[in-house]
C-alpha cells in the first residue's frame, strides 16, 4: 500500500516529561478538537528522557493511531530540545505547540486557527488568568522583566509555547540551531504576522517537573544565550570603578597633602589597588563579549539524539 506523503494541515507538537498518566487525555481531547475541522493532521509527542512509563504509552497510542508520531531522545536534553526534534518533523501546513500537562488546553485549538486565517502567521496564547501559584507567577514575572530588560525586547510573562504557526515560520526557526534553545525568543526574533489571542489557562494535570533549580538553570542559559549586556554591564561596572578609583585617589592626595595621612605607602597602595582593580574587570569584560561570541560559534554538538521513534 502506497504511503501518503501529502503534508497535513495540522502538526501537534508536545514535548513530554513523565507525563504518562495524561496522554490518554491529551491525545483524545486533541483528536476532538482537531477532527472537526480536518481529518489531515498528524500529533508529535516527543518523549524528552522520562523516568515513567511515558515512552511505552506513546508507543501504544501510535499502534492504534497512525496519525500519531513517537520519538524517545536518547536522554533528558530539555523542553526546548525536545520541541525542536518535534518541530524538525513537522510536515504541516500549521504547526500546534503545546506542553503536555493539560494546562494548554486543546479545546483552543479552533480559536487560535481561526484568528490565524484572519492573516497571521502566528497566533500566540495568552493565558489570561494564570492558575499557576503565586509563587510561580511573581518568579515568572520578575524573570520577563529582566529579561526585557536585557534583550531591549519586550517579553510577556502570560505568553509561552502554545500557539499556532504557520509552516513557514516553523522553517525559519527550525535554521536557528544555537545550543541555548528558548522557543518563545526565537519566535519573537523571526517576526512575521504576529498577534496574541486570549485563552482560558487551566490547572496543572501533575506536580510540575520543574523544580526552582532547572528554572533557575533555564534562566540563566535565556538571558546570557540571547543578551551580552552582561557583560556590558560588567564592562560599565569595571570602568565606573576606576572612575570612583580616581576621585579616591584625588582626595587621598589632598588629605596626605595637608596632612591628615601620615602613614607611608598607604596612598599609592589604596590607588593602585583601586584602579587596578577597576581597570581589571574592564578589560576582563571586553575580553569576555569576544570570548562569549566566539564559545557561541564554535561548538557543533547535536541538539538531541533521537534514540527510537514510532514510524
């Protein structure tokens, strides 16, 4: 029997992280909200190095259903590699991503398709009323502040992955292969015909997986992958300091001058150090803008392995 190799109009994709409990649900809700619109699409769940039983349900769903595609990464490479193992199989027309643990609800699907043909290509969930703890939310929010900050973009802590995207952008992203992955910069970075879409945010179907380290971690890596100002900042902080290490300087000379310091060799030493010092982590800020550059360009690791699929 020929194999159809017509692309669909739907692409899913879903990284999954112990998750095993859920997918019976994610898949049947998404496959109600999606047929009725059109029969060609096709789901990707992307099993990211999960401890559970995550992979063995893929595979059992995927037997039953041949519209559903399984990949199993070699290890646990992250969320954002783990979309982009999804995303580098896509074949659809539109391209769904959505984490798996039920808080993207798949019953918006139709809405962000339908404001899409309204001449986006793409359609950003914004969760309107978070059911994320408080903790969470601050954390978050404190996180896209800093990091507009940094970027000199603007950042919405209420928008994440879920969306809709238009093959095209997908394409686009998918030639962006940096080591550091955060999906929702990258899809700011290409442009095109962006708009938000308000969507009913539920409660978490587990106890999240991220722990404060791993978004700590996450953080990190986001803000020095997509922002050298850091080291700017450093460079300004260095040249700040032996500008406060000059005017000591000045004012240690008029006190030794009229007297006040009578202790031998404690001025030279003061400004030496303190200029030095300053002078120091300025060059060591310039030098770090190159060298953080140049560790970007210079490693070619894969971004995942893929250890099995389903098909």
């Amino acid at each position: 029997m020929p194999v159809d190799t017509t692309p669909p109009l739907f692409s899913i994709v879903s990284p999954v992280y112990r998750a095993e409990q859920l997918l019976d649900e994610l898949v049947a809700r998404l496959q109600a909200s999606i047929a009725p619109i059109s029969e060609a699409y096709e789901i990707i769940l992307v099993d990211d190095g999960s401890a559970d039983g995550s992979w063995a349900k893929i595979q059992a769903l995927a037997a039953l259903e041949p519209r559903i595609l399984g990949l199993r990464l070699s290890r646990n490479f992250g969320q954002h590699h783990a979309l982009t193992a999804g995303l580098d199989l896509a074949r659809g027309e539109w391209v769904v991503v959505m984490d798996c643990d039920l808080q993207d609800r798949p019953e918006e699907i139709p809405r962000l398709y339908q404001q899409a043909l309204a001449g986006y290509d793409v359609v950003l969930a914004s969760r309107a009323a978070r059911q994320d703890p408080w903790l969470k939310q601050t954390a978050s929010r404190a996180f896209y502040a800093l990091l507009s900050y940094l970027t000199g973009t603007q950042q919405n802590p209420l928008i994440a992955n879920f969306g809709i995207y238009h093959s095209r952008v997908i394409a686009t992203i998918g030639q962006l292969r940096e080591s550091i992955r955060y999906f929702p910069t990258m899809v700011r970075w290409v442009g095109f015909q962006q708009t938000t879409m308000p969507v009913e945010h539920a409660s978490e179907g587990r106890p999240s997986t991220y722990s404060f380290s791993r978004r700590l971690r996450l953080a990190t890596d986001v803000i020095l992958a997509y922002s050298d100002k850091p080291l700017r900042l450093t460079a300004y902080f260095g040249l700040l300091l032996s500008g406060g290490a000059f005017l000591l300087g000045l004012i240690t000379l008029l006190r030794f001058a009229i007297g006040q310091i009578t202790v031998p060799g404690y001025t030279s030493l003061l400004i030496a150090i303190s200029f030095f010092s300053g002078l120091i982590i300025l060059v060591l800020g310039v030098v770090g803008l190159y060298v953080g550059k140049i560790f970007e360009s210079v490693r070619h690791r894969p971004l995942y392995v893929i250890a099995d699929r389903t098909a």
